[in-house]
C-alpha cells in the first residue's frame, strides 16, 4: 500500500513529465536543489505546505488534487513565477 508521500510524489513526476520538464528544471523554480524534487518523486521526503503551493502553482493544479486519490490533472505547467 503507498503512502500518502509517495502518492503525491508520483503524481508530482508525472505532472512534470507530461509538462517535459526535468527535475532541475522544478528544482529551479521552487528554488531547491534537483535532488531534492528527486526525493519528494519517490516519497523519501515530506514536503511542506509552501512547497505544496508553489508546485500546485507550477502546474496551475489545485493542492487538493495533489494531496487527493483524484488522478493527476493534464494541465500545461506556468510559464512565469
């Protein structure tokens, strides 16, 4: 069974994957280092709510579909901070 860590993290890789962005590409906007996203992709590390805000931001998703059993939303990421 996943955990709720893992589940968001798996639906954070495949939100950046379906925009063709890469790990560091996250890292930068959330200014964060791209090992860090790697963790938070594969559950090894909670992320906090700010983070939360800004990644749900990044992919113009609300948080609530991040953090829900919905499956992950097919929206462009946003161009600009």
């Amino acid at each position: 069974m996943e955990t709720n860590i893992v589940k968001i993290g798996t639906k954070i890789k495949q939100l950046r994957e379906k925009s063709n962005l890469t790990q560091k590409q996250v890292a930068d906007y959330l200014s964060i280092g791209q090992s860090l996203v790697s963790k938070f992709e594969k559950g090894e590390r909670s992320i906090n709510s700010d983070t939360l805000d800004q990644i749900s931001n990044l992919f113009c998703c609300p948080v609530s579909a991040l953090l829900s059993n919905m499956p992950p939303l097919n929206v462009p990421f946003k161009n600009s901070r």
